[in-house]
C-alpha cells in the first residue's frame, strides 16, 4: 500500500473487526476514524470493570496464533507482543457430558481421550494426524486467498498445489463433516454426540450440517485456543494502544446515524459530528448498514444477502465470582446439559474461567426465533427468567466440579440479548453470524469489499466466519 494516495477512513464499530482494521489501515499512513456507539470497545469481545475485577461480556478466548495464522500475523504487523503475553489454553476445551473429555494440544493426548467414547486408538490418532494436516492446509489457503470458497479458480488451483492435502480430499468442499468421517466413527453414537458438541462451539452447527473443512478447523481448533492474562480486556487495550500509536483516532459514545454518498462524496453523520471521508469500513450488524446507507447498489447487495438470513441467535451470559479460588485442570469448560429440564431450552453452557480463577463467564446461545420479545415485554417474566438462568449455572458448575460448593458460587449479574443489544447495537441482540451449512452457502455472507475503493464490511457477518480469528482475517481481507 506504501505508495498509493493516503485516504480518511472512517470505520463504523469498534468490535475486533472494527478494531483490526483500525489498526492495520492507520498503520499504513492512511488517516483513520473509528466510531464507537458504546462506553467503551470490543463489542461481543468486549469487557466491563467490577472492584474484583475485569469480567469478559461474551468471547473469553482467542485463537489463531499457531504460525502465520490471523492473530499471530497481526500481532506482528502491529507489535503487539501478543506471543509473549498470551498464556495457552491447554487443554483447550474440556467437555462434560456425564464424563469429562480433555482436548489438548498434542494429537496422541487427544486420540487417547476418544478413546474413551470408545473409538479405537490407532484408528483415530491415523485419522487425527489427516484432520491435521488437511487444516494445515486449509490455513495456508486461506493465507493466501483470503477466503473460502475463492472465486479465482486458477490462483485457487495454484495454492491448492502447494497444499496437496486439500487436493487429495476434495470431498473436504462437497460433503457435510459427518459424510466425511470413517464408517467405523459414524457408528459410535457417543463419539458423533461428542464432535457435535464441539463443533457447536466452533461452527454453531453439528457434524450434520457443517461443511466438512468447517468440521475439521472446528475440531482442532481447541489446539489453538489462547487466554490473555487481563481476558479481552488486556486484548483490547492492546490494539487501542496500538491504533494510537499510529496515529488512529478512536471516538468512544460516537454512533453513526446516517452515511450520504453523493457524487464520490461519502459523508458520515452521527450524533455529535460530520465528517467527509474517502472510504467507509462497516463493522455492524449488516440490517443496521441497510438503515443507515443511502447508496442503491450498496443497499441492494445489503438486502439480497439479508433475505437469505436463517435463525436468530442470541446469547444468555452469567458472570459469577468465586471468592475463594479453586485451582481447576482446565480453564474452559463446555457442558451438556438436558435441554428438556430447564424452562429456558438451554442444551449447552460454556464456563470461561478467569485466569486467576476468581471471575467466571457463562454463556449459551438461545433460539430469538421463539417468543422472546413477549418475554423481554414482561418485567416479571424477564427477571424470572434471569433468576433461572443464574440458578441452572451455579447448580450445573456446583454439580460437575467436585471442588466447588453451590455456596462458593457468587453471582455477579445475568445478560441477555438485551445485553448484547446495548454492547453491539444488534436488534434484539442478535450474536453469532450467519449459519453456513454447505460450502456455497458462504457465497451469502457480506463480502469484505463491498464496493471496493469506497465501502468495505469486517465482522462476523462478513466473510470468512465467525469467531475472533475470522474477524481479524476480514480486516486484513479489506487491504488493498
Ligand atoms: C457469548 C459469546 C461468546 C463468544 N466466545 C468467543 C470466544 O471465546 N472466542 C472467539 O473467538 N469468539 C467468540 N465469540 C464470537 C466473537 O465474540 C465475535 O465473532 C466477534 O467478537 C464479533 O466481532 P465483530 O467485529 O463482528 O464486532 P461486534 O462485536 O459485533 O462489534 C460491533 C461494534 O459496533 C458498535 N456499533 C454498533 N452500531 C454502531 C453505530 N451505529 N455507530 C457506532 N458503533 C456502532 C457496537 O457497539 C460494537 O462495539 C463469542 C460470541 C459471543 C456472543
């Protein structure tokens, strides 16, 4: 980029997307506005302060620092020293359905706990060392495409020869990941419920539906989770230092109302502040985008991919405290619970401990599709079921961890969608970006450059996916 004409960006959002960005684009010398409607950055990365500390409002891990993966590359290109201060997650994910499966870094360690659903050893350590190497392949690729799937058959074609993995598996592209397991593996009922439970977390899908590439970089993923010792507000410190340092401007309370743009003249209004500018960066809801855009081929691409929208997603969060500090062996906790016992529906809770132990984020997705709006209407029925979600995550945490009393489990305070309304501006509260459930359903999500040299989309709505590595990778998807 050093040569080209130096340009005002103004980005609209300051979640990871929007932060990343920021950084990158200032970085290169261009002069840079980032617009935060909230009190303060990150969005669904975002974080809020209490005297016993920081609590993370919805992420709590980060991913993507193994080689040249997204985070890793930003941390270099902005100095953040992320590899020095980033403490790994390992193992990466524990899972209790009944019994506890560990997923750690090493192959054999985890071919040794599938084992224990029952899947013979040196048939899934074989089958794991593959998965590994296709999602090795699947990094490079997108390294250097940006995305998947690449409309450019033949640079496809050239990388995809550099990472033979990919070309010997086309099925990765075509099948679903439970098409693509071994017959032996398809049949054990107890390993499949385990993968669909872990692909919920990583792919907010099950092996059913998910595209097998999706499946595999959802599976290994837990190797490549990360905590950052102050949680997502030590992450977030870091890239505003860092946008600062080169010169960015971040506008805390600052919402964009409206942006004009009449004859190459793109104007951003908000509620304290114009500002004329060359390009613009969306890192919202795209419905929001649609409302505050007056541009016809920009409103036109925003509402076709709209219309493809499948269910709505929203989160319940708890933030607990325990005062006094239990050393556990994990630090990430998903446990499956009985959706049918609980009036809120809720099959899935993911415990995020802090690193000192002493603050726990809960979360678990629930259906907006279903009555929620009466629900949130309903003064009583809202605290109602605040009161309920508290209790079911005390008392499933108190019932899994043997050194944890119900007693010993504080709470902090419950969100729900209208949480997330308030942290990100997303009607009703919407999270977790649009469902992908073949590889060509990708073509739906907003691409990064939208109409390129003028307005560009970076968040998890966006190409390449949810979850703070794709959003990182949509920033950098947006240089030119
Ligand atoms: C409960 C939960 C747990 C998660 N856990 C993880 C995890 O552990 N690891 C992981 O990698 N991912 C996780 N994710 C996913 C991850 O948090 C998101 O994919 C990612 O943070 C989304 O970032 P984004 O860039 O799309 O921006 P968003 O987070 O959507 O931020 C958008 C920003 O735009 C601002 N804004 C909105 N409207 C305006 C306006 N008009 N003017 C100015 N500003 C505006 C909002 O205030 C917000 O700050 C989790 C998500 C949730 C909900």
């Amino acid at each position: 980029m050093g040569d080209q004409k130096k340009s005002h960006i103004v980005i609209i959002g300051a979640g990871v997307g929007g932060l990343a960005a920021a950084g990158l684009w200032s970085k290169a010398g261009h002069k840079v506005t980032l617009l935060e409607s909230h009190y303060a950055v990150g969005g669904c990365a975002g974080y809020f302060r209490r005297p016993e500390g920081a609590y993370d409002v919805g992420a709590t891990t980060l991913s993507g620092m193994i080689g040249n993966r997204p985070l890793a590359k930003l941390s270099k290109d902005l100095g953040l020293n992320l590899e020095n201060e980033l403490v790994p997650c390992d193992p990466g994910i524990t899972l209790w359905d009944q019994e506890f499966i560990h997923l750690r870094k090493g192959i054999d360690e985890i071919a040794q706990e599938f084992s224990q659903l029952g899947v013979d050893l040196d048939e899934i350590k074989e089958e794991l060392k593959r998965w590994s190497e296709i999602e090795k392949g699947l990094w490079s690729f997108l390294e250097h495409t940006g995305s998947f799937p690449y409309l450019d058959p033949l640079k496809a074609l050239k990388v995809g020869l550099e990472n033979i993995d990919l070309l010997k598996n086309p099925a990765i592209f075509t099948k679903t990941f439970y098409e693509f397991l071994p017959q032996k593996f398809k049949e054990n009922q107890k390993f499949v419920k385990f993968i669909n439970g872990l692909l919920l977390v990583s792919t907010q899908q099950t092996s059913h539906t998910c595209p097998a590439f999706m499946g595999i970089m959802g599976i290994m993923y837990p190797r490549d989770t990360w905590l950052h010792p102050q949680g997502m507000m030590g992450f977030c410190q870091k890239l505003v230092e860092a946008i600062e340092k080169f010169g960015g401007e971040i506008r805390l309370r600052e919402k964009c109302l409206k942006v004009d743009y009449k004859k190459d003249q793109i104007v951003v209004h908000t509620n304290k502040d114009v500002y004329q500018c060359d390009k613009v960066i969306f890192n919202i809801h795209p419905e929001l985008v649609k409302e505050m855009v007056d541009h016809c081929s920009l409103n036109t691409i925003y509402a076709k991919k709209l219309k493809q929208k499948g269910e709505l997603w929203g989160a319940m969060t708890a933030y607990l405290k325990i005062p006094n500090p239990v050393k556990l062996s994990y630090q990430y906790l998903q446990c499956h619970i009985d959706a049918q016992k609980n009036r809120l529906g809720i099959g899935t809770l993911f415990y995020s401990f802090s690193n000192d132990s002493k603050r726990v984020t809960v979360s678990s997705h629930i259906n907006l599709n279903g009555d929620f709006d009466s629900i949130r209407e309903n003064k009583d029925k809202y605290l109602c079921l605040k009161q309920e979600y508290a209790q079911l995550v005390r008392e499933t945490l108190a019932m899994v961890c043997d050194e944890l009393n119900l007693e010993d489990i504080w709470l902090e305070s419950v969100g729900t969608p209208k949480t997330f309304r308030r942290y990100t501006g997303r009607a009703r509260g919407e999270v977790g970006g649009l469902i992908h459930n073949s590889t060509l359903s990708l073509l739906r999500l907003i691409p990064n450059k939208v109409v390129k040299d003028k307005f560009y989309h970076v968040g998890d709505f966006s190409f390449p996916g949810q979850g703070i590595v794709s959003v990182i990778q949509s920033a950098y998807n947006t240089l030119e």
